[in-house]
C-alpha cells in the first residue's frame, strides 16, 4: 500500500496492512508503515463507508481492474502522481 498526505508534502509511505477487527459500529484497519518511517496507523470503517466504497467502485473500469487476472499474478506498477 502506498500513502500520501498533505501534512507531509510530497512524501510517500509504504504500508502493509497488518490485522481488521470489528469494535462496536465500526471495523479497525491495522496498517503497519515500513518506509520511510514507521508508524501503526488505525482507521475505522463503518457500513456506511462500506456502502458508499461499493458504490463508487461500481464502475466498469473498477470491476474490469479486480477481473483482470494478470494484475494478481505480477508485481504492481507505482501509478506515478496520484
């Protein structure tokens, strides 16, 4: 995983997702960074985030990423400026 914020300017961090556990309402995401620092960053997730995550991935170019076999078999390119 790849993240970037605008409170640390052009700086890219790579992350790995570590553990999902509900609690309550919501679902906390464990993500591990491991470059260039290392912090544990947790996010929640609610249904309504679900829902709203299905909907706007209910897109032919969305489906037709998750249905193209070859990009779970290789190494993911960087997608450059994002």
């Amino acid at each position: 995983m790849l993240f970037r914020s605008t409170g640390l300017g052009k700086t890219e961090l790579v992350g790995e997702i570590t553990d999902c556990k509900a609690q309550g309402d919501h679902l906390i995401l464990f993500v591990n960074t491991i470059d260039p620092v290392r912090w544990k960053v947790r996010a929640t997730v609610t249904l309504k985030d679900m829902r709203k995550l299905i909907v706007v991935c209910f897109k032919w170019s969305i489906v037709s990423f998750f249905l193209n076999i070859k990009r779970w078999l290789r190494e993911p390119e960087h997608p450059g400026e994002y």
